[in-house]
C-alpha cells in the first residue's frame, strides 16, 4: 500500500469518528480539543506504521512509540463510535432518540476509549502474573505428579519491547525453579542484528530439564533461519518437529516442537509436522507438544499428543479482537480439550502493535502435570 493510500485510508476513518461525534459535542473546548486529537491520530497512526520509510533509527522506534499507542486509542473510538451508531439507530426506531442521549453519548465515546487505552496501557507495560494452571492427564506416570512446565509466549521483542522487559520476565521465570521452560513462538518482530542485545537476557533462563523454543509466525516474517541460529547461540533447544525423551524422578516425558502452523508457506522444509515430531518416541510415555498455534491441535489429537502447549492468539489482547479469533483459531485461550488431547493456549507474555491489554491479560503460565481423576 503506497503512503499516500495508507493516510488516506486513515483520514477517511478518522472523519468517520469525527462526523458522528463533533456536532454532538458542539464547540465547547471538550469538543475542540477532541477533534485537534482526531487530526493528529489521523497523521501519527499511519506514521507508526510506516515509521522505517520515513525516518533514521533511532527516531524510528519513538515514532513507532507513538503511533502504536494512537493505534490503540483510535481502536477504541471506532468501535465505540460503531456501536453509538446502533444504539442510537435502536433509539430512532424506538422512538427514544433524543438531544441528551445524543450529547451524552457522543461525550462518553472518547472517555471510554481514553479509559480503555490508559488502563490497557498499564496491563500490557506491567510484568505478565504467573499463572497457576492444573492439567490432569489420564495414564500420567505418578512420577510425574506436579512436574511444572513454565511457558513464556508472544513477547514479540521489537520497537516497543526492549531488553529490560524482557529482563523482567525471566527474572520472574527463574524465580519459579521450573523444571521445563518452553518459549511457545512470537519472540520478536525484527532482524537479529536490531534486536539481538534487546533478547539477551533469554540466555539467563534456568530450568531443570532445560529451556525449549518453537518458532511462531513472526519469526519468518522476520528472518526465521537467523533467529534460530540466535536462538540456539543462547542456549534454548530449538525443538523441529522432533522431540527429546526427559526423565523426571525416573520416569519419562516426551517433549516434542513443531515450527509453526504456517511455517511451509515460508520455507518447504518448515512445514509443520506432530506426526513427525513423535516419530520413534518410547510407548507409554506422556507426550507433550509445543505448538505455536492452537490450530495444531487436529494433527495433535491424531498424532496421539496428550497435551498441546501454545500461544498465538494473545486472548485477544484487547476488546473487540478477542470475538475474532475464534474465525481463525479453535481456542482463545486457556484450558481446552480435543478428545484425548489437553490444549493449553497462554494470553502472551507481551503484546503486539498498541501497548494496550484489555480483558486479556498477559500471563507466565505455570502448567503443573497431574494425574486424571
């Protein structure tokens, strides 16, 4: 898309907002200081996007900065603004339209947005929470009771996410003394050589049966043979749709990886695979998949998987996206089950574009392996 299209495409939205707005809030300095913040969403909102065509590093990432959290803001007012429509259509038909609904409404659009955006702001900025979730597997090893799987997913370590957020959330992994880590894809959203210091602190992560990757979508949008050799010169096992046999207190676990759902449309030899992933593991033992996206699960349940681990879908991060996912994925998030198959899918660690979390808060998952029953 040409930038000319790009800032065009955004005005038109932009005077969508303001044409059902504005005259409602009439030229009070509410509303005048609503439409100046219009005009400039219209500009720094396509900039954000285009930020590399129009400026040097490292100006980039401010304007990139900038245009995500208006992103995020103008977001809201559009759907916002939609749903003001309807309610306002259901009125007419009612009979119940009226000047101070009008009024009341059309002020209440950008305090809300303003609000979501502020609070979202700070979900997404914060340290994602552990959270505790129980996965009971039927025939799991009683040995193998409590074993803890801490999953990290969807970082996405770019223009807006630097090295010590990052820091951050190891700290708060190894904190946990898991015995397994497993990074679940979207790492990052750049080449090696911009984010290469910002994903550092990944080489500090501990766990006791070792630290495990699968690639996600974005990595093969941002060069996914550099990211895994990147990857593999700090430490992290990166898991091709083959698998490795760990033993805890004597008993074995298989943990396999594939590379992501959509990883063959990038390169044939990426195509992902569970089915090959388990190839020649030993019977009888739990089998547990990292897969980047919850659509895996079909070829999972059929490879014969107990548990799925993945990320993707970030709980939608922020309203309204969370009723979209379902379109594409079968799980949003959290707790699943596909005849034999457990599927978990995390919220994310991070975010992607507007630092904006609403209704979707990022997570550390800690999955603690039980017995069935």
């Amino acid at each position: 898309m040409s930038l000319a299209t790009l800032f065009a495409f955004s005005a038109v939205l932009h005077l969508y907002i303001g044409a059902r707005l504005l005259p409602d809030l009439g030229s009070t300095p509410a509303g005048i200081a609503f439409g100046a913040v219009l005009v400039a969403s219209a500009l720094l909102v396509p900039s954000g996007m285009v930020a590399r065509r129009l400026l040097q590093p490292p100006w980039t990432d401010r304007l990139v900065w900038v245009g995500m959290v208006a992103l995020g803001l103008f977001s809201s007012l559009f759907v916002l603004t939609l749903l003001r429509d309807v309610s306002l259509l259901v009125a007419g038909l009612a009979g119940l339209d009226s000047a101070g609904w009008r009024r009341a409404s059309a002020a209440g659009v950008p305090l809300a947005a303003l609000a979501s955006t502020a609070i979202g702001f700070f979900n997404a900025r914060r340290t994602a929470a552990v959270r505790r979730v129980r996965i009971p597997l039927a025939g799991l090893d009683p040995r193998l009771e409590g074993l803890r799987i801490v999953q990290i997913s969807d970082i996405h370590v770019g223009p807006t996410i630097k090295h010590g957020y990052l820091q951050k959330i190891v700290d708060r992994v190894n904190a946990l003394q898991p015995d397994i880590v497993a990074v679940t894809g979207d790492l990052v959203d750049g080449s090696v050589p911009e984010l290469r210091e910002h994903v550092a602190p990944l080489a500090q992560l501990r766990a006791r049966h070792g630290v495990y990757f699968v690639t996600g979508n974005h990595e093969y949008y941002a060069g996914v043979h550099a990211w895994v050799q990147e990857v593999q010169r700090l430490g992290l096992r990166v898991l091709h749709n083959e698998h490795v046999v760990l033993r805890h207190g004597d008993a074995p676990l298989v943990l396999a990886g594939v590379t992501d759902f959509t990883g063959g449309h990038f390169d044939a030899g990426h195509r992902s695979d569970p089915e090959a992933a388990l190839r020649g593991a030993p019977a009888g033992a739990a089998r547990v998949l990292l897969a980047h996206q919850p659509r895996s699960a079909a070829a999972a349940a059929a490879a014969g998987f107990d548990l799925q681990v993945s990320g993707h879908t970030h709980g939608g991060q922020f309203f309204p996206w969370s009723f979209f996912v379902p379109l594409q994925q079968p799980y949003t998030a959290g707790l699943h089950q596909l005849g034999r198959l457990k599927v978990y899918v995390s919220r994310g660690t991070g975010y992607w574009g507007p630092p904006k979390r609403f209704g979707a808060p990022s997570e550390i998952s800690e999955l603690l392996l039980s017995r069935e029953g």
